[in-house]
C-alpha cells in the first residue's frame, strides 16, 4: 500500500460509527476531564478532515449549542433548588416558596459546591454527545448517507437526510443572506435588519430542502414494486417479532432482577428478526447505484478508532468507578488508561485521507 494517498471522502457510515463511538464514551463517565479530551479530540478531527462543504460550517453551532446546554445546566441548578443537604454553600439566595403538590421543588435557596458541580458534570456529558453528533454532520456527506441508508427504510431515510440537512443549509443561507445583505442598503434598527435577515435564510433553507426532496421523488427513489400478500404478512411478521423482541431484551439488559433469558438471547432473537425483515422488505425496492461510495481500510481505521474509544470507556466504567464517576466533593481523577482511550479517536486522522475539497 502506497503511502501517499489520493484524497477521497471517506464513507459517512464510517464516520457516523466513529462519533457514535466517541458519544458512547461520554455517556460512560461524568469525568470533566474524561469529558473535555473526548470533546477536543473531536474538535481536533473535525479540523483537520473537514472539507469546504456547507455541512462542515454547521460545527461551530454544535459547539455553541453545546456551550449553552452546559450554562443553561447550571442555571436550571441554581434556579431549581441548588441546595443539598449538608453541602458547602457557596450562595444563599431567597427562596420562594411553592406550593406542596410540585414534590419539594422549590425555587432559588442556598446554592451548594455540590449542585453546582454536578449541574456541570452532566451539561458537560450532554454537551460532549451534541459535539460528537456534530462532528459527524460536519465530516459525513449527509446525501451520500442517503445511499447507505437499507432499502426498505427509504421514507424514514429521506426524512432524516432533510433533517439532517436542515442546520447545514441554515448555515450556508445565512452566510449568504449576510453577504447579499451588506451589498444593500436598508432599515438599521434592530428590527429591521432582523426582519431583512431572519426571512429570507428560512425562506431560502425550506426552498433548497424542498428541492432536495423534489430531486429525490423525480428520480425515483424509494419506489417499490408489488408483493404478494404472504409476502406482506411474512414481512410485518417478522418487523413486529424483532421489534418485541429488542424491546425486551433491552428491558431484560437494563433490569437486573429480569430473568437472564430474557436478556441476551431475546435481544439477538430481535435484531436478527428485524434485519430478515429489512432485507425481504428491501428487496420490494428497486435501487440502482451510480458510483457507489468504496469501503476500504481507511473506514475500518476510522470505525475501529470509535468502537476502541466506546469500549474503553466502557471498561472503565465498571472497573474504575471513581474515574468514571468522581464524587462532588474532591478534585476528579483520570487514569492512564480513561485517558489513552479518549485520545484513540485522534486515531481516525491518520487512517482517515484528507477530503476531496479541503476547507480553506
């Protein structure tokens, strides 16, 4: 294998695998630390193989927007009751009183280290799993998804691929709109420029998503052809079987005091029940692809790289609970291993060649 590679987009199935990955991490621990390196290690990725798409723009609002569910965290701490029994209470504030029925909510009152902190652990775990989520949208080509998604699943594909989408185009419109805007002359209160602003990047998002749709149906995607009527049974059959079944073993997995029967095997009974549903389903749909999307050693470098982060974080979460989970009252710990297996993901660089249209 040559060293020097061409460059190429690298499979967005592979991408979305490696941020699900790095979210499953962070949904393992409330370890600031642990937190923050998944966050920068998806930070770091994101710059140095993001393209010049209007997708890879979107980050930045995944950042902001995970900024604000951290201060809006610990605001609803402090306006909620940031008190807690026996804690060190950095801010007494008046309370007001509530009526009994809320179930001891009450509003402001003493403000702890403890509230305080844990608010923050836990905006800081949401706002890591909304920047791996954004990471994806930002490296993955959300209509080349489109192409991934089975065939049978083509109306809920199109409807996530439009949702998807839709903050990439916002952004991309409201790069425009701005530039377009400050070409003209116009209203300069706040008002105004809000009115001249605001309509025409909603206006022109739905329009470019409506098209996306259009394109879709013009081309035909999703159409299906007849089945028989022991077809259709065998298929809903089969969904329902795998539906009932994932519903159970995952109860199963989650309760301990279930039977273990219940559990594993119920949950693979499931998923292999739905996937023969899916590909009976599929092949009612007819689906042609023009230069489909290669998946080499690079998807599986960048795949590996999230599941190994996922799994050991997940190693870490039963065996080093203080790590995973520090408590409120002293300064949060990270081992050698919690913290190599963040930095795994940066891993997705090297096996990852560099986009096509690299970003400016």
């Amino acid at each position: 294998m040559s060293l020097t590679r061409l460059p190429r987009d690298v499979h967005p199935v592979a991408w979305w695998v490696w941020a699900l990955g790095l979210a499953t991490a962070a949904s393992f621990t409330t370890n600031p630390l642990v937190l923050l390196t998944i966050a920068g290690v998806a930070c770091v990725v994101v710059m140095a193989r993001r393209s010049a798409q209007p997708w890879a723009d979107a980050f930045r609002v995944y950042v902001i927007v995970a900024i604000v569910i951290v201060v809006m965290r610990v605001l609803f701490r402090v306006l909620l009751g940031g008190g807690v029994d026996g804690g060190l209470v950095l801010l007494s504030l008046p309370e007001v009183p509530l009526p009994s029925w809320v179930l001891g909510l009450h509003l402001l009152g003493p403000v702890t280290r403890e509230s305080v902190l844990a608010g923050l652990y836990d905006g800081l775990r949401l706002g890591t799993i909304v920047i791996c989520i954004g990471a994806a949208n930002a490296l993955a080509n959300p209509k080349r998804l489109l192409r991934s998604v089975p065939a049978a699943l083509h109306e809920v594909g199109t409807a996530l691929v439009v949702a998807v989408t839709m903050l990439p185009q916002l952004v991309e419109s409201a790069r425009r709109v701005r530039a377009a805007q400050a070409l003209r002359a116009g209203e300069n209160g706040r008002g105004g420029r809000l009115r001249r602003y605001l309509v025409p990047v909603l206006e022109d998002a739905l329009e470019r998503s409506l098209r996306l749709a259009a394109g879709m149906d013009t081309r035909g995607y999703g159409r299906s052809g007849g089945a028989t009527p022991a077809e259709r049974r065998l298929t809903g059959g089969l969904m329902l079987v795998g539906l009932c079944g994932v519903a159970v073993g995952v109860y199963a997995l989650l309760d301990h005091t279930a039977p273990r029967v219940l559990a594993t095997p119920t949950l693979i009974l499931g998923v292999v029940a739905s996937v023969a549903g899916l590909s009976l389903a599929g092949r009612r749909v007819g689906r042609t692809f023009y230069r489909p999307d290669p998946w080499e050693w690079a998807e599986v470098g960048v795949m590996l790289s999230g599941i190994a982060t996922a799994v050991v974080a997940w190693w870490v979460a039963g065996h080093q609970l203080v790590v995973a989970y520090p408590d409120l009252v002293s300064i949060p710990q990270v081992t050698l291993i919690a913290l190599a297996g963040s930095l795994l993901g940066l891993l997705a660089i090297a096996a990852a060649p560099e986009p096509r249209v690299v970003a400016a």
